[in-house]
C-alpha cells in the first residue's frame, strides 16, 4: 500500500524566513502581528497585520520578482526551501506535481495595474499583469522552477485552500500518479482594499489601541481576525521512494477530507465541520481517542472559534488544542500548511506551541486549550481548515 510521507518543509511567514525560525517562533511564543505603519493604512478602521519582512525577496532573481506577484515569489522561496530540505529528491519529472492553495492570488498586482491604468492609460500596464495576477501563478511558477510535470494544482478554495493543497498531493501519490509532490499555500494580502472588503464583513479586529495582541483565538474578548502573510511548503513523497534514497521522514500525512458546508456563503456550520473532521479521523484509521493534539482554524472571530469548539467535542476529540494565528495572524490559504508546520514541530520537539494572547478562555469553548508551552507525547495530530464559501478540510498527521 502506498503511503505518503512529508520529507521536508519550507515557510516564509511573520515569525521568520525559514521554517525552522517559524517553528521556534512558535514554539517560543513569539509574536508576528503589530501596527499598520503605511499610509494607506490611515483611513481604514484595521490598523494591524501580520507582515512577512521583505528581505524575502533577496532569495529571487531581479527578473522573477519583475514577472511574479508577492504571493508567488513567497511560494518560490518557500517552495525551494521545501525542496532543498528534503534533500532534492531525484524523481522523473513526470513523476513530480505541484500544489499550492491560495484564497486571493495575485490581489496586489490587480490593485497596482488598476491603478496604472488609471494613471497612464493602456501602455502603462505590465504585459506580464494577466500571468501575475492569475491565482494559478504560485503553482505555476513553482511547476516551472522544479521542473514538475506531474500537475501543477491550485485549489481556490479560501482558508482551506492550502490544507487541500496537501490532500491534493497525497491523493495523487496514493494514486500512483506522482511519487513526489511539493503542496503548500500561500497569501500576500495585507491591502487597503482586502482589508476594506473583510472590516466591511465585520471578520477583523478592530483592536487599534493593543494591536499585538488583537488575535486572540478562543478569549472571550476576541473580536475578529487579523490578516496575516507567508507560505508554507511540504514535500510528500510516496513512502518506499523516501526510504529508498534514505530521506529523512517527518511525519505522515495518513488522512485527508474536503467536504462543503451548502450552508451560507461565510458562516461556517458546525455539524459539517464535525462530519469534515471525522472522515479525516477514518480516512487515517484512527479514533478520536488517538489524537494527541490539535492545531485549530481558529481564527479569533466570535462565530467561528466557537462552531469548531463544538464540532471538535461532537466528534469527541479531546486532545489539547493549539492556535497559533494569535502569533502569525491569519494566513487564509497559507493557514493549513503553516498548522501542519507547527503540529510536526510539537510531534517532533515534545512541546505544543502556546495559544498567544488567550488569557481569559470563552467559558462556551469546552476545549483543553493550551495557553502556554506544554510537554506532549503526541503520536496523531489533527489539523482543521475551514474557509468562506463552506470550504472545510482536515488533515491527519502522524508522527512517523
């Protein structure tokens, strides 16, 4: 039977670079999100964010930042990493996809053309604006750079986009269409009009006076999300093929479900999310009692940690929960993959990264929810994506 297994992972997200300074980030307690300091910034009601420090770029090549947006030089250099962590495996080019959700795509490329042709007319816009924009660019491009010819997927599917990314991958390698398959998501839309559109929805916190700490996943004070950058990038490969070239093995990616709420176009709908988690849990033949941690969407909106609080205990899983966008913000298409960092961390190290700023826990989340660094002897993580639109998806991981 074929397995899929994650031998390496790439990240570029506000707590660091590598995926190695995220983890420590994250495992430290350390915090990504402060004030908006652009100007643009000034008359929105949002003035906080979780930014990705742009000496990112200095990774890239003068031409590719030229021809690509934000989101896919992010994915570029996450997607190297990713590669050159799993040490470049050695895989026909027909035997090698690709996979990277996004929500949004290239928003800051059609927002920076608009406003050149505004400004200059038709001769001002970039002739390289369509492919930029396009939210197919990051797997595209990465495509390109590794030479994958096996798919280059792009599910679109908002905050869940990244977590089926990674189903994507594994359900081709399970298939036996592919042994290799980089997957991951990514966002870069910390913008005037993004963060308009989401105040205007009443999604983000407004929190201006404290913004470090407006991302408060589970508090009872939360009162919004906070947009939030990055990418993150695993490699899975067919589980003989790892073993076989002697590559290091992570952990596994044993289960995998995408379902659809039908229920509203931005509330999520707890029954579902319940139904979502449990064909993971079977998909990876373990019970709920087998979780040792979970890494939750929780996004810090009032409706929304509280649907999955009660999903997680109708399904009767009881493990300890981490939610790590009170340090990173909210990634949206990139939220999955960077949970997945973060569960193979815990796994890995023995300790489950803290829940930043909830110190006074919603009494109607009955959730173990951890707070500060804890000890773990995880074996079995559960990690939850939920997005606008119904999307919902859940990954199983385990240890090895």
């Amino acid at each position: 039977m074929r397995r899929a297994v994650i031998t390496g992972i790439g990240a570029v997200t506000p707590l660091g670079l590598t995926a190695t300074e995220t983890w420590t980030g994250l495992r430290d307690g350390a915090n990504g999100v402060s004030a908006l300091k652009e100007p643009w910034a000034e008359g929105l009601p949002v003035h906080v964010a979780a930014r990705v420090d742009d000496v990112f770029a200095d990774a890239l090549q003068v031409r590719e930042v030229r021809r690509t947006d934000r989101v896919a030089q992010l994915t570029l250099v996450a997607g190297r990493a990713a590669w050159a962590d799993a040490g470049s495996p050695d895989v026909e080019p027909e035997r090698l996809g690709v996979a990277v959700g996004t929500a949004n795509g290239g928003y800051g490329t059609t927002l920076a053309q608009h406003t050149l042709l505004d400004e200059r007319g038709q001769r001002g816009v970039s002739p390289h604006a369509v492919t930029m924009v396009m939210a197919n660019s990051p797997a595209a491009w990465l495509s390109i750079d590794l030479g994958a010819k096996a798919g280059a997927r792009a599910p679109v599917t908002a905050c869940a986009a990244g977590s089926e990314a990674i189903g994507m991958g594994r359900q081709a390698i399970l298939a036996d269409e592919a042994d290799v398959y980089v997957c991951g998501g990514v966002e870069a839309s910390v913008l005037d009009l993004v963060i308009a559109a989401f105040s205007r929805a009443r999604a983000m916190s407004s929190r201006t006076d404290d913004p470090e700490t407006a991302s408060r996943p589970f508090d009872a004070t939360r009162d919004g999300f906070v947009m939030g950058e990055g990418s993150a990038m695993v490699v899975l490969e067919e589980e003989s093929h790892a073993r076989a070239r002697g590559a290091t093995i992570l952990g596994a990616v044993e289960g995998f479900s995408l379902t659809s709420d039908a229920h509203d176009i931005v509330g999520g709908e707890p029954v579902n999310q319940a139904r979502t988690i449990g064909l993971a849990l079977r998909s990876a033949q373990v019970t709920p009692s087998d979780v040792g941690l979970v890494h939750a969407h929780a996004t810090s909106t009032p409706a929304g940690d509280l649907n999955e609080a009660r999903a997680l205990r109708s399904v009767g899983v009881a493990a300890p929960v981490t939610a790590t966008k009170g340090a990173t913000g909210h990634l949206l298409g990139g939220s999955g993959p960077l949970g997945v960092l973060a569960a193979l961390g815990a796994m890995r190290d023995g300790v489950v990264p803290p829940t930043l700023h909830t110190t006074r826990l919603d009494p109607e989340v009955d959730l173990d929810v951890v707070t500060a660094p804890r000890a773990t002897t995880a074996e079995v993580a559960l990690v939850d994506a939920f997005g606008f639109g119904g999307h919902s998806a859940a990954l199983v991981l385990t240890r090895s």
